[in-house]
C-alpha cells in the first residue's frame, strides 16, 4: 500500500511540473485573444501591449501599473496611438500565480520583434514583486489611477492645450 502511495505521489509531482507554463503558453491563454499574437492589439478596440510593457518595465511605477493590470484588470479611459479605449480589461490574478505572472510579463518583455521605443533595458519581474502588488488587491478602476500616475511621471502631465494624462503613446 505505501509504495501505491509513492508512485502516486511521484507521478502527481511529476504531472504538476509538467503542467508549470511558460511565458507563451501564458500569453496564448490570456492575452492573445485581445492583444494578438503580435501583441499589437485591434485598433479602438484593444490597445498593443509589448513596446509600453517594455518601457514600463523600466522603472517602479511602471512595473507597478503592469502587474496590477495583469492582476487586477484595468478600467478606465486611455489613449494610445491617436485611439481612444475605454473597455474593460479583466484581471487574471485568480488564474495565475505571482511565479506565473512574473513569467508571462517577462516573456512578453523578451519579444524582439515586437516595438520597442526605449533602449532601457528592464529587470526581470519576479514573482516576489508580483507577490507585493498583488497584496494591495486593487480594484480595476484603481489600476487606472494608477495608469494616470505612470503617465504625470512619464510626461510631467499635460501641457496647457496638450493632451490629458493618460493619452500618452506607452500606456497599457
């Protein structure tokens, strides 16, 4: 009976590795539907996704506002190449884990092909920095006063007649 009881324990631990996604698989899953497999989205209705994850990438608030989107959802108005989004994103903090999150934003990071408008090179997310945001169980509509935050520190905010916080090229 104990050795019954091993191999199944052993072939449960051997299938829960088998099962451990990787970054494409992530994205496949959860994004690509919206995003596209290019990660370029459909214009007015889905924003593109790999050039701002890797400038956002680059620095805290930014980091931030990527996990919490990946964990919480976004809504809220944003604009993004001359389009106007104002849909709602859901989180997919239930369906992932931190290791898994911090995998699919670094996959996402790692596309060469995808745009990229900053030199900068990024850190790896790591499910520890995934763990710590998602601690703060913020709500969709708290994400995007998170988004309006990246964009003051991104672009010092509007200029008078220029375009509101938010409307900037790298957001979302």
């Amino acid at each position: 009976m104990r050795k019954k009881l091993l191999v199944v324990l052993l072939a449960a631990g051997a299938l829960g590795l088998s099962l451990a996604a990787d970054g494409e698989t992530l994205y496949t899953q959860y994004c690509q539907a919206c995003h596209m497999a290019n990660g370029e989205g459909v214009p007015g209705q889905y924003p593109f996704i790999g050039g701002p994850i890797k400038n956002l990438s680059t620095f805290e608030t930014g980091r931030e506002f990527v996990i919490a989107t990946t964990l919480f959802g976004l809504q809220g108005e944003l604009m993004q190449r001359g389009y106007t989004y104002n849909t709602i994103m859901p989180g997919y903090g239930a369906a992932m884990n931190d290791e898994e999150v911090a995998t699919l934003l670094n996959w996402i990071a790692q596309q060469s092909s995808w745009r990229r408008r900053t030199t900068t090179q990024q850190a790896p997310f790591t499910p520890e920095e995934v763990a710590a945001v998602r601690a703060k169980k913020l709500t969709p509509a708290q994400v995007h006063d998170l988004l309006l935050k990246v964009e003051e520190e991104m672009h010092g905010g509007a200029a008078p007649g220029g375009p509101p916080p938010g409307s900037g090229p790298n957001t979302h």
